[in-house]
C-alpha cells in the first residue's frame, strides 16, 4: 500500500475512489487513527506502485478531473491542489529568504562595484 492523501472527510475520498476505479486505478479508503480535535482520519492509498503516478497526475495536474466530482468536494480538491503553491509562496516571502536575497544583492552589488573600480 502506497499513502495518497488523507482527510477527516469520508465522503470526499469515497468520490475520489470511485473516479479512480472508473479509470481502472485501485485504491483502498481505510480508517486510520483520529485528529487532535477526535474527528476519525481517513486514508486513500493506492494498491500498486506503477498508478501512483497516474493518480498524483489526475489529482494534482489534471484539469478535467475535477469536473466529474461534485461541488463541495470540487473546492476541496483545488484546495488541495492550491496547497503547494501556498507553501512554496510562503517560504520565498519568509523574512529569512528575504534578508537571504537582499544580503546576496547587496553582494553582487559590491562585487560589480569593485570589478568596476578595480579595472
């Protein structure tokens, strides 16, 4: 077994699974263990190793795939799409990776300076 995505919301991976099996992709929602708030936490995972791929691809980058799941769970799939994308941003507009880009700016900035006195 191969972890996909977990969620609180049975409903949701029960939909993901049955568009799964429509594309002949084999997947198993288990229940395992429970939230810090006691809601229980379900897990989709995949059987074999080779349609992890196939299922990465439709729930991260295929933009059809959406359409054939209903409204609420639509929003929470580009929610879960949008989730890297937020991370990524967060981390290049942390205060350390902005004074990490000033200090090489200011760097490069006196490199050319001193190439260009010292020519």
């Amino acid at each position: 077994m191969f972890y996909l995505l977990d969620s609180p919301d049975r409903d949701f991976l029960d939909q993901l699974h049955a568009l799964f099996l429509a594309r002949g992709l084999q997947t198993l929602v288990t229940e395992q263990g429970s939230l810090d708030d006691g809601r229980p936490r379900y897990v989709m995972q995949g059987v074999e190793a080779l349609d992890m791929a196939a299922m990465r691809t439709l729930l991260y980058r295929d933009p059809v795939f959406p359409i054939f799941l209903p409204p609420p769970h639509r929003a929470q799939l580009l929610a879960l799409r949008e989730e890297p994308v937020q991370t990524l941003h967060a981390a290049l507009v942390s205060p350390l990776a902005l004074k990490v880009s000033a200090f090489a700016f200011a760097m490069l900035l006196l490199g050319l300076l001193a190439e260009r006195w010292l020519i």
